[in-house]
C-alpha cells in the first residue's frame, strides 16, 4: 500500500508539475505579448514626443511673430494717435478762428450799420437841399 501511496504521489506531483508548465508557457506568451505591447508604445511616445516638440518651437516662433507685430501695431496707433491729436489741434485753432471772426464781424456790422445811417442822412440832407435850390 505504501507503493501505492508513493505511485499516486508521483503521479500527482507529474500532474502539478504539467500544470506548472501549461501556467508558465501561458504566463510567457501572455509576458511576450506585453513586451510586444510596451514596445510599440515606447515607439509612439517618441512620435508623440517629437511632434509636441516641433509643435512647441512653431508655437514659440508664432508668439515672437505675433509680438513684433503687435510692436509695429502699437507704433501704428501711436502714428494715428499723434494725426489725431493734430486734428484736434487743427479743429480748436478753427473754432478760435471762426469765434474770432464771429466776435470782429458783429462788431464792424455794428459799425456799418451807423455808417449806413449816417450815409442816408448825409445823402437826405444833400437831396433836400439840391431839391431847395432848384
């Protein structure tokens, strides 16, 4: 019996021992697969890794771009700024000529008004005494 027991123990033990075997060919495909996997993902990470960087330089040479233009923009409202500021400048020194004109031209309507009537009472008076005398 003790053979026996001995037998069914070997048998047993080759029996674990193909399962062994059958878990560890599976757990080496399965770790084959994986490598297989981690490789392919190490290679697109570098794709990915170049293309950000290429993306990051033209991003930095579009912001540099973008701020010498933005320079020359401010130059260019500062150019329009000064024209208008002369405009402005150019619309008061109007208006104080035109004010000017307004006060000096009310004055001298003043004046050529008094001169009208002295004129037709110096011309009356030079009628009525022609009209006298003949």
């Amino acid at each position: 019996m003790l053979y026996l027991a001995a037998i069914i123990a070997a048998i047993a033990f080759v029996v674990l021992v193909i399962y062994v075997i059958i878990t560890l060919k599976a757990a080496k495909g399965t770790m084959g697969e994986v490598s297989t996997t981690l490789k392919g993902l190490e290679t697109q990470i570098q794709g990915v890794t170049t293309e950000t960087t290429e993306l990051l330089n033209k991003t930095n040479e579009l912001a540099d771009d973008m701020n010498k233009k933005s320079s020359k923009l401010n130059s260019l409202f500062d150019g329009a700024k000064g024209v208008g500021d002369s405009v402005k400048g150019f619309n008061e020194a109007l208006n104080n000529l035109s004010e000017s004109i307004s006060r000096t031209s009310k004055g001298d309507q003043e004046k050529a008004a008094e001169a009208v009537k002295w004129g037709a009472t110096i011309f009356d008076f030079v009628s009525k005494r022609n009209s006298k005398k003949k």
